[in-house]
C-alpha cells in the first residue's frame, strides 16, 4: 500500500461539485474539454514557436530571450515535480466516489500540484516577456488547461492553483535573469554561425 496525503479536506466538495457539473453538462463540452485537457499543451509550443519566430525581427536579444522560455518551461515542470514527490497526494478520483471522464491515474501518480497547470502557467508567463499578445493569449489558454484537469476529474481545485502559482513564479524570477544576460548571450551566439539563423531573420 501507497502512503499518500489525501487532499479532499481541502476543496473535496469543490472538486465533486465540478465532476457533478462534468457529468450533467452536454457530450459536446465534455469531448471539447476532454481534448484540451489532453493534448492543449500543444497549443503552447505552437506560441512558443510563433513568439521566437516573431521576436527574430526585433533582434538577437529578444530572439535569446524567446528560445530560453521552453527552458524556463522545463524547469518549472522540474520544480513542480519534486514537489510531487515531497507531498504526495493522492488522485481525488481516488479518494472520493466520482465518477470522471478521464480514466483515474494508477497510484503513486501524485495529484499534487498540477503538472500540466505548472507548464502552461510558466510557458504563459515566460510569452508576456517576449510579445503581450501572444501571453495574454498563452494566459486566458493557461487557466482553460487548469480548469479541464479539473472537469476531467484528475485533480482537486487547489492542485492547479499551486500549479499555476508555481509556474507563473518560475517564470516571473528565470526570464528576467535571462533578459539581463541575452545581449552578451546573443553576441556569442551570432559569432558563431550555425546559429546565427536562431537570432535574426537575415
């Protein structure tokens, strides 16, 4: 048997108001809600790429600062997932009679804090930094991700709010330091030809 802290005294009945709704709503929203829940990180690399690409035509900094932002993603998703492992929560699918639409995860697949919360927060946050729009875009994308691990039934209500928490705060203290160092950083890399292409349209 797992030791996992179980999390349903926290918003038990938040999360089971939520599935409730899941479970009474049209199919149609479900299936929508289900596919962003699943593959919507997509949709976040996809902005990634477009704020680089875009970020080339303002100049070799800002194209330095665009390609660290999957890497300030990844290590959000690294802290998260210590964090996973220190607190080990339980699935709420696990500890309450719900019924969900996505199939519970096994045990030892700790619930908390969201990694697919954490990754979109982070990667949100890390675009406002390279173009306000595609951020604002990557933002209002990042609570929908958080919403849907909850309407899907994987999570309770405070994983994806520590989630969000923590890779929105990731972000917030890894770009700036980027954002310091990518003039230096920019005139190394464009001294070296093979990755000129990565910093400038020309």
């Amino acid at each position: 048997m797992i030791l996992a802290f179980d999390g349903a005294s926290i918003d038990g009945s938040a999360y089971r108001d939520v599935t409730d709704l899941a479970q009474h709503s049209p199919g149609w929203l479900d299936s929508a809600v289900t596919v962003w829940s699943a593959y919507g990180l997509a949709v976040f690399a996809v902005l990634m790429v477009l704020g680089w690409w875009r970020a080339r035509r303002t100049g070799a900094a800002a194209a330095v600062t665009a390609l660290a932002v999957p890497v300030v993603v990844v290590l959000a998703y690294g802290v998260d997932a210590v964090l996973k492992l220190v607190v080990r929560e339980d699935r709420p699918c696990r500890s309450l009679p719900v019924r969900t639409l996505e199939a519970c995860p096994a045990p030892g697949d700790w619930s908390f804090p969201s990694n697919h919360a954490a990754i979109a927060a982070a990667a949100a946050v890390a675009l406002l930094f390279v173009s306000r729009r595609l951020g604002a875009v990557a933002c209002g994308a990042a609570v929908a991700m958080a919403v849907s691990r909850v309407w899907v039934g994987v999570h309770y209500p405070h994983d994806v709010v520590t989630g969000l928490v923590v890779g929105g705060l990731a972000a917030l203290v890894l770009v700036p330091v980027v954002r310091h160092g990518s003039p230096a950083l920019a005139r190394r890399m464009t001294a070296a030809a093979p990755l000129r292409p990565l910093l400038s349209t020309s």
